[in-house]
C-alpha cells in the first residue's frame, strides 16, 4: 500500500448534504483519527453509478483502505430492484477487494419513508450476513440515528427524514473512527 489512503465512497450521505463536506460524517472521523479520509460522496449517486466511478473515484489513489455507504437513493428514488443493488454492492466490493484494499460498508441509517426503510431493513441485513463471509468489515449508521423504542430515525437527528443533522453526522463519524481505529487506521505518526 501506498501512503495508507483511506476513501469514503458513496452519496449525500457521504458528502454531508445539506451542510457539505466540512460537516460530514468523514471531517468528523478524519478529525478523531488525525488522519485525512478523502471523500468522495456525490449528492443523489445510486449502487450503479457509485459502480461506474470507483475505479477513478477511489482505486486510482491506491487506497488501502475503502468505506462504501451506498443504497438509500436506490431505496428512495431508483427504482432499482433489490437484486440490481445487491449485484452492484457485490461488484464494488469485488472492485476494492481485487485492487488489494480493505473493503468497508456502511450500514445505511434509517429514512422516514416506510417502503424505502424496508428495503434499507433487507439491505443491511444482507450487508450483515456477508459481511463475515466475504471478509468485508461493517459501520453500523444505523444504530447511532435510530430511536430504539420505534425503529425511527431520531427526529433531533435529521434534517428531513433522511439527511443527518450535525449532531447526526457527528455520531456517524465517532462510528465510523471507532472501526477504523480498530483496524489500524488510527492517529498516524509524525
């Protein structure tokens, strides 16, 4: 590996709309780790076209390291079926694995909208049941937004039923560095 480059590849969730990069979830986990993460979330992105830029977007810097949160657009907006998603995660991870760096996902956090949260319900079950077969290491942005009692994403947590709050983004990031720093990505030395 080269300079140990960590990329966080995915959509708005990832890019930190509506605020922008600065207070995403990636800032937040680069600052706890002391460490640049380079993200590479583009607003509205779905599994297919995240699929058509990763090698550009992220292999080209020879990472050692990539978190792929992706699959709330397909869910929302896509109209993608399941097995179309699942292919294309499949295809990302095959991508990564095969440039020789660790595959991440993340587990997508909670949406307001009923029919999107079931497929987001199957998606991170899936993620879930692979994930130690495939050798891939899981993020769960699920847990951190989600009020326990109802299974919703906490209302003091997002913006709009789908995009975290600062405070939301800040859990998401305290997350995402507590397993990173578990792989050994933690404050780098001077």
């Amino acid at each position: 590996m080269t300079a140990d480059i960590i990329v966080a590849l995915g959509d708005s969730l990832t890019y930190g709309y509506p605020f922008g990069p600065a207070s995403s979830w990636v800032e937040e986990a680069a600052t706890i780790l002391k460490r640049p993460i380079v993200n590479r979330g583009i607003n509205g992105e779905t599994s297919f076209a995240l699929l058509s830029r990763v090698e550009e977007d992220a292999l080209s810097l020879k990472p050692s390291c990539v978190v792929i949160l992706i699959g709330s657009n397909d869910a929302l907006f896509a109209g993608m079926r399941w097995s179309e998603t699942e292919a294309n995660l499949r295809a990302l991870a095959e991508a990564v694995q095969g440039s020789g760096a660790q595959v991440v996902f993340g587990l997508p956090p909670a949406v307001d909208d009923p029919a999107a949260e079931r497929r987001l319900q199957r998606q991170r079950a899936w993620l879930q049941d692979e994930a130690p077969r495939q050798h891939w290491e899981l993020i769960d942005f699920y847990t951190p937004l989600v009020d326990p009692t109802t299974g919703e994403i906490r209302e003091e947590l997002t913006v709009d039923g789908l995009h975290p709050s600062k405070e939301g983004y800040r859990l998401m990031g305290q997350a995402a560095a507590g397993v990173l720093r578990r792989l050994g990505y933690g404050n780098q030395r001077s």
